[in-house]
C-alpha cells in the first residue's frame, strides 16, 4: 500500500494542533453564549438549560497539551522525513 507523503504530514500536523483548536472552539462557543471562559476557574455558563461551563473549562484548558503535541509532531515530521530520504 502507497502512502502519499503529503497526507502524513497532514495527519501529523493536524494531530500536533489539535489541542489548540480546541481551545480556540470552546472560545468561539463562549463567545457565542455570552459567557465568561478563563483558566482560573470554572465558570458557570448555561446553553439551553444546560451548565456547560465545565465543559468548556476543560475544552480551554486543552490548549497546554499544545506544548507537548506539537515538538511531538515536529520529531514525528522529522522522523518521517528522515525515512522517506532512507528508503528512497
């Protein structure tokens, strides 16, 4: 089986962000509920009778897993690169 390059390393750059977007979607959801969102603390935020102000807590504080996932997908890039000139 052929794998294309380019897909590999859109797999691993998507993987390295995928934290951030995250946190940058529990932002855009905030916003749109006129909520307050911050690292600090939970905040309450309610969307259709529902509290989902944890959640988003959770959602924003993902964006810290940006700092391990992507100098992974960097080494992961690099590895990857490093094969590709091996084997070919």
């Amino acid at each position: 089986m052929h794998v294309r390059p380019w897909l590999v390393y859109l797999v691993i750059a998507f993987i390295g962000v995928t934290p951030m977007l995250i946190a940058m979607l529990a932002g855009v959801i905030a916003n749109l509920a006129k909520c307050e969102l911050n690292e600090g603390s939970v905040s309450p935020c309610t969307v259709a009778g529902v509290d989902i102000g944890k959640m988003l807590y959770a959602m924003g504080v993902s964006g810290w897993f940006t700092l391990m996932t992507m100098p992974a997908a960097l080494f992961a890039a690099m590895c990857y690169s490093i094969y590709l000139l091996v084997t070919r």
